[in-house]
C-alpha cells in the first residue's frame, strides 16, 4: 500500500520509504509515527540514519537546495542548509527508542512490508 490522504499506516509499522514521485533515489526502512498530510515524517535506526545522511550528503553535492548533514562524536545529526551553512540548522537527537526523524521536509511516501 502507498500512503495517501485516504490511507493511514499506523504507528510504528516498519516500511520503505522513497521521496515521494522519484524512481531515482534509494528506498529505506523505516518506522512511521505521525502522517502529516498525505506523507509520512520517517525514522530511522543509526545503521539507517547513517545511509540516509551519506545519501543526503551526496544529493547535496549535485544540488545547492539539500541540506548538508553531520554526525557529532555525541550521536546527533547536525543539518545545514544553504540558509544557513555554517550554524545548524536543525539538530537532530535520537528519540527514546533510539530512532533519528531525519525527514528533512521532504515529502516521503511509504509502502508496507509484510512482517
């Protein structure tokens, strides 16, 4: 199933998730808590986070409008953007569960897997 405004995929359901309409860029597992709209806002384990981050890093080499993103020695994720480039952004902490929002406004859109 593809998120929609008709379809809710309840929380904490693992899923892929691509940027939503582009058949060009990686798919990541991910655990879902609140839809915003018709998209999703995904978070990610640390082995995830970090495919996503050096994923976002290369975006970012090709492209002024993404964000650059950094890990600290504590675990946090430090994002820069184009507005901001030398103070973050956003920084990023692992919630309670471990889990990185690393979403970065970008609209995802989510499939289910069977468990």
């Amino acid at each position: 199933m593809t998120s929609n405004q008709n379809a809710v995929i309840g929380a904490r359901k693992k899923v892929y998730i691509e940027i939503s309409g582009s058949s060009l860029d990686p798919r990541f597992e991910a655990c879902l808590g609140e839809m915003n709209g018709k998209y999703v806002e995904p978070r990610f384990t640390r082995e995830v986070a970090e495919e996503v981050v050096a994923w976002t890093n290369r975006l970012a080499d090709r492209s002024d409008e993404s964000p650059i993103c950094e890990w600290t020695p504590e675990g946090y994720v430090l994002l820069f953007t184009a507005d901001r480039p030398f103070e973050p952004s956003e920084v990023v902490q692992p919630d309670d569960k471990g889990l990185y929002a690393l979403g970065f406004g970008w609209a995802w859109q989510a499939e289910e897997v069977e468990q």
